[in-house]
C-alpha cells in the first residue's frame, strides 16, 4: 500500500465516503475505500431502511462543488410544500418557501449513493473494498483490522477519514484512546418504513410534488414521492407509553397495525393494502443525536458525517450536513497538512453540527404537532411577508437551514430564536396578518437583527 | 441609442430572444431586447398556447453554457418515459433510456421565460422594451419600425438577431430583400391545449412522472405534468377530413366535443369536467414547418429559432433546438465578426435544423400511431439491447435526439436511418428478443455504422 504523501483511507462508502472520495481523488489524491456491505450497486438496501431522502441546498451545493449536480438531477423529484392530512382525510397544503426556486427534492438513497459509487470508482486513483468491516484501529500504528468474512487483516492507512456512521467503529476508539466521551441520546420515538404503493399505471395515489405530512401530536406520519409513482412512508411513535397512548409496543400484531391505522391514519391506510404485513417485517428503527467531543485525533483520523454527529431526520439535514463537512473538510485540506485542518474542521464544524442537531429535534414537534396549531399559519404567512420586506434581515429559519447554504446552521439557529420571539410577539394578540403592525415589525427586527451581510 | 463596436437588437423576447440576450450580455455586450406583447412576468400566457414544453438534453446543455441551469432545475418535473393509453383505458408504460438518466423534464412556458427575462433584465448591459411591434425593417439604413399602442417609430440598429418566431417580420423582409424564398408546410392537423385539473390536494390523476399519449391512428392526445399536479393536455387531430373521419371541423359545440371525447379518450374525459367548455373556448392551434433558404443578409441580421425554422412539436424539439441555435451563434460571435458568424452559422446549422424538421414530423406518425403496433415494442427493447452490446456505435434515434447534444440533430437522422433499417430487418421474422442472431447483429451494425467517435 503506498505511503507517500498524498494518500487517504476512507472508511464507509455511503452517502459522505463515496462524496468524499470524490472530492479528494479529484485533487489528485490517492483513496482508498473501505466499505461494511456488499457493494450496493449490485445489492441494493432493501426496504425499510430510510429508501429515499429530502435533498435540499447544501447537498445540492456541495454536489455542485463536486462537479455532480447535473448527475445528480435526473433523480430528483420537487417538492415545493408539505401536504398537511388532518385525522378526516381534509388536506392543507403550505409551501416550503415563496420563491419558486425554493423547493426540496425526494432522491432515493440508493440511487444517489450508486450514483456517487459510480464516479467514484471511474477515477484512475480510486480503490474500492467491500464487505470489509472495520473492528478494530491502532491509530499509533496507523492500522485498520477488517473482517472480510471469517478472516480478518491488518493494513495500514497514512491518513483516515471515517464516514462509517452512527455505529461507527473510528469514533468508539477516537473517545477510548483520547479519553473522551460523546453523548448519545436515544429519541425515545422510533421508525417504521413503509411503501405506499403506485395506483394504477404508476400513478402517485397524493400529490407528487409535496412532501406529505399527517401530525397527530405525539406522533406522525409522512410520505415522499418516488418517480416510480410509489411513496416512501414513515410513522414516528413512541416505543412506549406508559399511559395508553399508542406506541411501537402495543403494534406487535396484524390487527393491533391496522386498528392503529384506521383510528389515525384511515386515507393513508386505504392506499396501503399490505401495510399490516410490511409493518410486521420491517426493524423499527432507532433514532441517536450523537454529540461527540471530539472528531479528530489531531494527527491521522478524523471523523465525518453521522460518524461525527449523528442527528435525528427530521430536518431532512442528514445527509445535507453530512455533504456539507466534505466540501468543509476538502476546502481545509487543500490548504494545510492533514493534522492542521482536521483539528480546524472540528473546531468550525462543531458549533454548527450542534445546532442542527438542536432542530432536528425541535422540527420533530413542529412537524408532528405545531403545524397544526392556528398561529404555525399565521406565523408562516407573517415569515413570508417580512422575508420579502425586509430580505437582508429576515429569513424563515426553515428557509435559511433548506435554502441558504451561505447561512452556516449556527447563525440559522441563533437568528431563528430571534425571529421566533419576534413572531411570537407580533402574532400574540393578531388573528390574521391585517392586525399586525408592519412598521412596529421592522423596528423590531431593525434593533434585534443585524444584516445578514454583516455577519456571514 | 448606443452605435459602438458591441450593440446587438434582439427581436423577440420569447425563450430564443430572451436566452441570447443573456448569453451576449454576459460577454459584455450592450444587448437591447424588443418584444411584441406585455411583459410575460406580470402578463404569463393564458391557458391555451402551448403552455408547457420538454426539455431535453440540447436546451439543457445550452442553459448551462449559459450557467442558468442550476436556476432551471427547480422548474423541472423528470419524465422517464411514455405511458400509452388504449381505448379500453388500459396503459402500458414504455421508458425513455435504459439508464437513469435519461429522462426529459416538463417545464412551464411561463416559469421559464419568467427565468430568463428576470436573469436578462438584472444584467446591466440589457435594455428591455415589451409591448413594441415590429412592422418594418430595412437592412440598408439598419433600422427597425415598430408600433407601440398607436405610435410608429423608427430605431436604429447595428446587428439584428430576429427570435421573432414562426411569424417573423425579420423573415419576411429578409426574403423579400435578398429574392429568396422559405416553403411554409402547414401541417393539416391542429392542436387544441386543455387542462387536466388536478385532483384533491394537488394531487395528479395521471402518473407525474410521465408523458402520457393516447395513440389513435390519425390523431392523438397527450399529456405533460405540472408541478401544481394538473396536466397540461393536447389534442392533435386534423383539421377536416373528407371520409367522416374525427376532425376540428366536426367538434364544434358542446355535444360534438364530448361525443368525440367519450368515443375515443374515456378515460381522459372522465377526469376533465369542463373539458367542452374549454375546448370551445381555446384556439386551435396550427402548426407549420417553415424552410428558408436564408437566415441572414450576411451583413447585420440573422434569424434564430422558430424564425429560421418552426418545426411541428412532435419530437418536444423546438426550444430544445432553438437555444442550441442560440449557444452555436454565440460561440460563433465570440470568434468573429457579426457578418461573418452569421453566414457561418447559418451555413453550419441549416442542415440540423432541417434534420430536426423532418424528424419532428416522423415522430409524429410514431406517437400517434406506430407505438401501437407490436414490433414497436420489440423493436425499442432490441434497440437498447444494441446499444448495450454495442454503445459507441449504436444509440437509438430517440436517445441520440433527446440525451445527446453531442451528436447533431443530422447525424443522428442519416445514423437513425441505417438504425431502421437493420431494426427492421432484425426483426422482419423474429417474434421476440431471443429470436434475434446477435453475432449477425453485430456484424451488421459493424458495417454498416462508424463508431460515433468517429464521425462526431
């Protein structure tokens, strides 16, 4: 294996490994890349695993900055709102932003990762090995122990990049050996993937450009569209309830599943005729917000991605994050030797991991309950309406975290407690935007907002 | 007005205009855009006239020399293939490609004009003027007359470029004063554009991610998404027929519209309650094949787009065709002067747009008729099976037209042709796939077709 100057091993050859061994193979870089399962080009996920993902600003930026944007785009479906379903089957639809280049797109994560696997591994400088776990690394030696099989090697690596993910093995011997912690909370609400079939003629049986939401307070549902005409469904619930409330638990049976279903959420169920039988077989999943203290080792490994910092979906910024730390991470390492701008990555990083982490977890309730309350409308229509008066100021921060990618994800955070106080205050007595004072509004967020410009 | 080295007249601000005044002003010269009817930004088309188009490959590849696609892609809906509708209701759903692609996007007329004008008009170097008819012009003095509500006024002008469409006055005048001559085919078949509404919550009744036809023989409808989950339809029948055979001239009130729709697209009527009503209300919509023998005075103005040669829709070509005019006679001026570029780009671009017009008008027999017939079948899937085995000298006339702006529009029109022919007699005696001698295959397509690379 070389070990000249200029070569790095990644570990993980999802989403950010494959992404990251682009943009370093493409300087020139020697990559070497190691991946737990099967090659998913030729085996992809099968259902039940998170199939599709919401791609949004900063994914498309950093595909952009990789040179993949225009592959990248035949996989992409728009959806320009949420599709609100209350428990009668009556649906609201509220769009994502006010411009029409404002949307997000459905993209299958098989697709898109075979896609990055693809150019990845049509670069002359780019090696790949699958089915090879990683379980065991010696970072004073510089060695990974992988099991490929019932055997297990050692080899060595100069420089290591670990994208290996929530499990991932670098980070549980990055803490060991530095002497440091990471937390990791477990959202005591689960996943359940589900498929919401084509109708006939792969027609989609709801709207196709919206992401579809139905928020029952402790719990939802949601959709994404698939060009196949098929949707990717969700249900998020608790795994238990003590007080009778529905939960994973109490679902351990075909009729348990469909009672659950018929009681709260009867249209999606009258499209999903064997929804009983999937929801029996697919894991129930699990979701971390991993907040580690450290990422790096400050000298040969550093980690990426959900790897660093894995976040609960509900931002849909997985994925959006994680691409993001490749071009950071990329855009370091073109300047300074590798200890340097690893250090710097997770010193810059951090903050901004934190805060998406931070509304991820918040989304949750905005998604599964907010939005059903009277103001979440008139907060919107009221964003909106001081989004296009005062531009360089007020940003939804759901618009600044999908839509702005110049906007790092701690700036959004900080300016959106800003904003949610100003709403908060503006809409506290107004039952429609006609009550609200316009010109007491842009005092407000004259004195409590700086200039975008100013602080990017 | 400014008569410097680098001042251009663009007449018409439609897609072609719109899109060239970009792509010159980028470059630094004083562009000045003249446009027959109201601005479309606060005047979008009204139902009616062709409101949504394909986009394909060519007008892709020349947004993004244009470095307008990334600003495109949110407008697009992936269409990945052809479902065809029979009589009885029943579909079948053919793909475009055999990768992924290889799909073409629906985009609004008006959302993408709107892009265009909006990206035209923040360029400083741009001067815009709508509502301004042009009704005379003379090459000699360089001037353009044009009315303006009841005002007639004289401008000068250095260097005309005329996107004044299938009407243009430029066209006209340029015959006239050079003793040249276009033939005009008027297709005896006209369009009719309706709406599918969408079904509750946006929801669309057809697959979205599909361009649905409804294949009749002489005459067919078909159908592109929207992304506010109508679709736009189009009714393309002849204009009169002697054997009592379906035509406009017969569907002239409520009753005769809606018999003919019950008889032959049933299932589309059951999903367009004010179809009649519509239908008598929108113009009928002719198409023509227009051929000149000149597109320029080789001294100061030139015809682009439908101008030089409207072509029938058939192949979702024109705009496609139209702003790979537009890229071709840029990077033409970019070299040399207006006179000279202009001669050369007509000379050079001639017989692409008259392969295009001619295939346009083929793809119309196989849309609403050969996509019937069973070795239609057969022959697309041999087809992608060639291409397979056989990528740098066999790609299917479709795919070469919609996925390739690399091979032009007359290559791959003289190529479709040996292409037929082998098809053809490949499967003359084979009822399937597994009929057909690959070896023979291969030596045929060996003799008969030069590797690509070769020829481009």
């Amino acid at each position: 294996m070389n070990r000249g100057s200029s070569h790095v091993t990644i570990l993980g050859g999802g989403l950010a490994g494959s992404l990251m061994t682009i943009l370093l193979a493409r300087r020139g870089i020697l990559v070497h890349l190691i991946e737990r399962r099967a090659d998913l080009r030729s085996h992809p996920l099968s259902g039940g695993r998170s199939i599709n993902l919401a791609l949004a600003d900063r994914g498309l930026h950093a595909l952009k900055v990789a040179g993949l944007y225009e592959a990248v785009v035949p996989l992409l479906i728009p959806m320009s709102g949420r599709m609100l379903h209350d428990i009668d089957g009556n649906t609201q639809y509220v769009a994502y932003g006010q411009r029409e280049h404002e949307v997000i797109y459905s993209v299958s994560r098989n697709g898109l990762t075979q896609l990055l696997l693809n150019h990845a591994s049509r670069l002359p400088n780019v090696s790949m090995q699958f089915d090879s776990e990683c379980v065991d690394v010696n970072f004073e030696q510089r060695e990974l122990s992988l099991t490929q099989h019932t055997t297990t090697s050692v080899i060595p690596y100069q420089q290591l990049i670990a994208a290996d993910g929530y499990h991932s093995v670098v980070r549980q011997h990055l803490l060991q050996s530095t002497h440091s912690d990471a937390s990791d909370d477990l959202l005591p609400h689960g996943y359940k993937e589900l498929t919401l079939p084509a109708g006939s003629n792969r027609q989609h049986q709801l709207a196709a450009n919206a992401l579809h939401i139905w928020p029952r307070g402790g719990f939802m549902l949601i959709a994404l569209p698939n060009i196949d005409g098929t949707f990717t469904v969700t249900l998020f619930l608790p795994f238990d309830s003590n007080d009778g409330s529905p939960s994973f638990s109490r679902l351990h049976d075909h009729s348990s599943v469909i009672d659950f279903f018929s009681e709260f959420f009867p249209d999606a169920l009258a499209l999903m005729p064997n929804l009983a039988s999937e929801f029996l077989i697919h894991p129930t999943g699990k979701m971390h917000t991993i907040r580690s203290t450290r990422w790096t080792n400050d000298s040969n490994a550093v980690l990426i991605g959900d790897a660093a910092h894995a976040i609960v979906p509900f931002h849909g910024q997985g994925m959006n994050c994680a691409f993001e730390d490749c071009i950071e991470l990329d855009a370091l390492l073109k300047q300074r030797p590798f200890a340097e701008a690893t250090t710097l990555f997770a010193r810059q990083r951090k903050p901004n991991a934190d805060a998406i982490a931070d509304m991820a977890l918040e989304n949750y309730i905005e998604m599964r309950d907010t939005v059903r309350h009277p103001k979440f409308l008139l907060q919107k229509e009221l964003s909106f309406e001081l989004e296009r008066r005062f531009p360089d100021r007020f940003i939804p921060r759901y618009s600044m975290v999908m839509f702005h990618h110049a906007i790092p994800y701690a700036i959004a955070y900080e300016r959106g407690k800003i904003q949610t106080q100003i709403l908060d205050e503006l809409t506290s007595h107004a039952n429609g935007i006609d009550d609200i004072d316009m010109a007491i509004a842009g005092k407000m967020i004259e004195e409590r907002l700086p200039k975008l410009a100013s602080v990017l």
